[in-house]
C-alpha cells in the first residue's frame, strides 16, 4: 500500500521526497515531501527496521527528454546508520 501525506504533498516549495519502507508484511511504502529533512525522525525509522531513500523532487517539465550520453547513477538509500 503506497501513502501520500496530503498536508505535505500540497506544498508548492517542497523539494525533498522521503520514501519510508516500512517494516511490515505487506511492506507498504510511505511518500512524505518536505523542505527540509528531519533527520532524527529518519534514524528512528531505521532504528524500527524501515529502510529510507531520499531524493529531491523533480519538476514537471515540458521540454523533450534528451538522452544522457554517461552512465546513470544509481540512487542511493539508508538501511543502516
């Protein structure tokens, strides 16, 4: 089951995506957008087992993709601190 925070997700400003991996059977996936990142609220959510990926938020864009000529990065998450 996948959760948006309503109150958050209305934000025009946010720039930050927080995807919590909980830790349960049905392993859900809770999307939080912020302006800044609360990092004690990110070790207790590792703390109870959950991973967290972080990234920013992209803008919608109008434009054509243009296809990247290097290699991809992977992104990147925390499971540990």
């Amino acid at each position: 089951m996948l959760k948006i925070d309503p109150v958050e997700s209305n934000r025009e400003n946010s720039v930050f995506q927080l995807f919590f991996l909980l830790n349960n059977e049905n392993q859900d996936i809770e999307v939080v957008e912020v302006e800044e990142i609360d990092f004690t609220e990110v070790k207790n959510r590792l703390e109870k087992g959950e991973s967290v990926f972080i990234t920013r938020k992209r803008k919608q864009k109008s434009e054509p993709i243009l296809v990247a000529s290097e290699e991809t990065v992977e992104p990147w998450y925390f499971t540990h601190l």
